[in-house]
C-alpha cells in the first residue's frame, strides 16, 4: 500500500477547536497563540493525503508550480501566470486546489493576490503488506 503525507506550516485555521480534536500536539501551540495573542511561529504539521490529491498534486503543471513558488516568495498570481507561461484562469484553480489541500496560503494585498507555500515536504512511502 502507498501512503503519502504532507509537512506544512501551521496556520491560524489549524487551531480552531475541531482541528484541535483531529490534531492534539496543536494544544500547546494554540495555547500560546490565546495568552499572545500573535500568531509568528514556524512550526509544522504532517498529514496523510488522500491518493486522488497525492496524484494530482504529482502533475507536471502542479510540481512546476509547487517548484517555482518555493523559490519566489510573495508572488502575485498574474505574475506567477506569465513566469510559468501557463494562463491566470489555469493558475488560479491550480492555486485553489492546493490552498483547499493547504500546500499553499492566497493572500490578499490590496487588489493583489499574493501567493505563500506552506508546503515544506511531501513523501511517499510503500508499505510492506
């Protein structure tokens, strides 16, 4: 059986009440982030993803993506468009997808979307039957 996980930063969503049920180890850090009140830390999570996200995230346009975004840091998605070649309305549901799965964060800026990788790794491991 193949099994593949994601590491990712921790967001702010990540720390409301019922992710916390589904993700202990989030207790203490959502503890800090009530007494304060700041959310600046850089810690990370790993998740299994399902095998219909894990194939579609091993496309060639995604890694593509994946690859330049971690190399380009707060970029806008237009920019992002041209740089790959590819057009803004294929980019953004690319971008969709992978914020939905949390390998990404868009954020707003003005009338500027800005996008962020939260994903730090993404590994696939064959289990033994």
């Amino acid at each position: 059986m193949i099994k593949v996980y994601l590491e990712r930063k921790i967001t702010r969503d990540d720390l409301a009440p019922g992710n916390l049920e589904k993700h202990p180890e989030l207790r203490e850090l959502y503890s800090l982030y009530e007494e304060e009140g700041d959310f600046t830390y850089t810690r990370y999570i790993r998740e299994e993803l399902p095998p219909h996200v894990a194939r579609k995230i091993l496309n060639t346009g995604i890694l593509e993506l994946l690859d330049f975004l971690s190399k380009n840091k707060d970029i806008g998605v237009s920019e992002l468009a041209r740089s790959l070649g590819r057009s803004a309305p294929n980019v953004s549901r690319d971008l969709r997808f992978l914020a939905r799965w949390k390998l990404v964060r868009l954020n707003e800026q003005g009338k500027k979307k800005t996008v962020e990788i939260t994903a730090r790794r993404i590994e696939i491991l064959f289990a033994e039957k």
